[in-house]
C-alpha cells in the first residue's frame, strides 16, 4: 500500500476528495457519539448491583473488630476493608488507609498537604520560590490539573515503552532541589496503556532527589483493569522497591473502586511507609472523624476479597475487550499501512492512544465534534493542555454502544485521512 507521503499532491488531491465525500456523507447523519472520557456503562455498572443489597436494614454492623460502622471512629479504615484495598495494590493492610469514593480527591489531599504543611517536618512548599512536578506525557489530564491548580510548575518527561524516560528522571531530580514530585499511572498507564518496567520501577525507587520532600505519586488506578489476563500487567512492589533502596518515605500509592463498582461511590485508599501514615493521620484527625465505614463494609461484604475482586473484574473485561479490539480492529483495516500515525494495543485499562502525524490531533479533533463524535481535546495529555506536537488523541472505547463504538471509530479514522491529507498539502 502507498503512503500517503509517497503520493504526489495530484494524488494526495484525488484522494481528499474521496475521503471529504465520506466525510460528509456521516456529518449528514446528525450523529452523537461520545468517545471523550472513561466512563463505564451502564452495563459495566450494572454488575456491581448486588453492593446495594449487601448492607441492608437487616444487617449487623459491625467490623469484625466490633466497631459500629455507623459510628465515629476507625479513622484508617475498618480492618476487613484495608485487607481488601491492601489486596488490589499488592501490599500489607497495615500499610493502607482506607479513604473516601474518591483517589483522585486523595492525591489532591496530599498535594495540599505538601503544600501548606510539608511532609514529615519539611518546609511546606508554600513557603518556598519555586515547586516543581515531573509529569509523563502523554498522561492524565487530571494530575496536571491538581498541580496547576496549586501554581506547582510542570516538567514534561517522554514516556517510552517501559515507562517515563528515567535518564531525564534521574538526572533532574539530582540536580533541582524545586521538584518535589513525579506522577505516575505504573499499569496500563493513561493513556497509552504501557506498563512500567522492572527496570523502570526499580531506577524509580531508588533515586537520589535533591529534594528530601520528594514523593513519587504512584496512581495504581488500573491494578485489576485486565482485559488479557493479570499476568499480562505484572509490576513489581514499589512500596518494597523504596524499602529495599532506603528510599521508604518516597511513595505514596493510590487506588481506588471507581471503575470497579460505583463511580462516585466506591472506596479508595493510599498506602505508604509507616512515617508517612503516622504524617498523614496526624492531620486526617482535623480534617475527620473517619470516612464511610458503610459503604466499607458494603464493599467488603460484596466483593469478600482480592479474589472476588479478580473474579469480577473479569466480567469486565468481557465487556471492555470486544469494545478495544472492535477500534483497533479499525484502526488497522482503515490507516495501517497509510503512515498517518501510530496507536498501542493496550493490554488494560480504559485508553487506547492514537499519536497523528505531527500538526493534526487538533484539526481530527474538530472534524470529528463536526461530524458528531466528540474526542477528549487535543492537548489533554499534557500539562497545561498544551501538545507541543499536536498529534496525541485519547480514545475511550468504554461508554458507547458496540453500534455507536462502529460508527465513532470509522468517523475518527476518516478525520485521521482529511488531516493527514490537508496537512501534506499545505507542505
């Protein structure tokens, strides 16, 4: 197959033709279709049913070590459900504090913490010049939001097959005592779905920062998130990477049920060194008197155990599976070949990344919202929405239906084609 920069411009002129006609004949369908953000189904959701009915008016409230989850107290967590989260990220429960629906809303907790109280006696970071944050990129728009809403100064770090570029890593956390930080999606990352490296992990545990205050913010937001099986996304135990480097205070490790049972309505947790916990509740006894034990309990009584969390995150990815391989299926069959960019198969979690041709995400992006798919904005991996080459796309196959998912992606592939086409000729 020729390649669209083999063509000539007569060539490359035919071909827009036909592809604009295509174009036009979905923008006539009046279509509205959503591939912006990894929201699960409502069949997705509907699999975590039986949680509603696993506390009732009936039941008996008690943790199994007598506390009253209707009550005060139990401030980290009743017992059953720190083993629980403990299971997800692969850690010990007493190393776990069971939060509230939310990681995302604990990551920001922590970064506040950071910032007007310092970590473990250190300087709070208000009170300093400058505070600095390594960001992977592509990453999740939603960390970098955090850090700029704090005034926190972004780096941008290339990820590469293993992980973040940890030359760049390395080296500039040695060298700059203002970076006190570094995001991390470690399993099937968001959004290309690379899986960090034992090497990776490893270089990561073991840096020597400038900074004493440094924390690696290890977002395992997609530790069960399998579509190919749990062997596929091994990754190696960051918290005991740290301890044996003598970096234990380094990490703090979020996840969370979100896309596991409710969104907005599960039940996260952080994990981290014994100095960290104490750090953290020290200030968690201002902040509350304990989080919903309910909605604890409920999660413990439904899903038992890691293993039942395992068992029903297979009926998820029975659903996801056929929704990610019918889009890359498309991809192939409609630019492979092409040179119009470049995708991943991810073996988990909720993304599929497509990287465009330099200069075009923006221009697919708009020509898709006028044909009726709307995409995550161009930009949105990158801190400050801002793609210095313009050409990385998320796609979110979770929320359509298998026939609105067809269409979408069929859409998206002529939008890569007019882009791609349009761009060359302006050369």
């Amino acid at each position: 197959m020729q390649t669209y920069a083999d063509m000539t411009k007569e060539q490359l002129q035919e071909e827009l033709t036909k592809v604009r006609q295509i174009y036009k004949e979905y923008q006539d369908k009046g279509l509205k279709l959503d591939m912006s953000r990894g929201k699960p189904s409502s069949g997705q959701l509907d699999l975590g049913m039986g949680l509603l009915n696993a506390v009732d008016a009936e039941s008996l409230m008690q943790a199994e070590n007598g506390l009253d989850t209707r009550n005060y107290g139990g401030l980290d967590g009743i017992p059953e459900a720190k083993r629980l989260m403990a299971g997800i990220m692969e850690v010990r429960p007493e190393q776990v504090i069971v939060c509230g629906n939310s990681s995302l809303n604990t990551m920001y907790d922590m970064v506040a913490r950071g910032m007007l109280l310092g970590y473990l006696g250190q300087t709070p970071w208000c009170k300093l010049d400058k505070v600095k944050f390594l960001c992977p990129v592509p990453g999740y728009d939603r960390h970098f939001a955090v850090t700029e809403h704090f005034g926190v100064e972004m780096i941008n770090v290339p990820m590469t097959e293993e992980g973040p570029d940890m030359d760049m890593v390395e080296k500039l956390v040695a060298e700059d005592d203002a970076i006190k930080g570094i995001w991390c999606v470690p399993k099937y990352s968001n959004p290309q779905g690379v899986i960090y490296s034992d090497e990776t992990v490893r270089r990561m545990a073991a840096l020597k920062p400038a900074a004493k205050d440094f924390r690696i913010f290890w977002d395992n937001a997609y530790a069960v998130h399998h579509l190919y099986g749990a062997e596929k996304g091994k990754i190696l135990n960051i918290l005991d990477e740290c301890e044996k480097a003598g970096n234990p205070d380094m990490v703090f490790e979020f996840c969370s049920t979100s896309k596991i049972s409710f969104a907005g309505g599960g039940i996260a947790a952080i994990a981290a060194s014994e100095a960290n916990l104490a750090d953290i509740k020290k200030s968690l006894t201002i902040q509350t008197i304990g989080f919903d034990k309910v909605n604890q309990l409920r999660h413990v009584r439904f899903f038992k155990d890691a293993d039942g969390i395992a068992k029903h995150m297979e009926k998820h990815a029975e659903f996801l599976r056929p929704r990610f391989e019918l889009v890359l299926e498309t991809l192939e069959s409609q630019l492979s070949g092409l040179g119009a960019g470049s995708w991943i198969k991810p073996m988990g979690g909720y993304f599929i990344t497509y990287e465009t041709n330099e200069g075009c995400a923006k221009r697919v992006v708009a020509l898709a919202k006028e044909a009726g798919v709307v995409l995550t904005p161009a930009g949105a991996p990158f801190p400050y929405g801002k793609d210095p080459k313009d050409s990385v796309i998320r796609i979110a196959p979770s929320y359509p239906t298998m026939e609105d998912l067809k269409q979408a992606a069929e859409i998206f592939c002529v939008c890569v084609k007019v882009a791609t086409i349009e761009k060359l000729l302006e050369n």
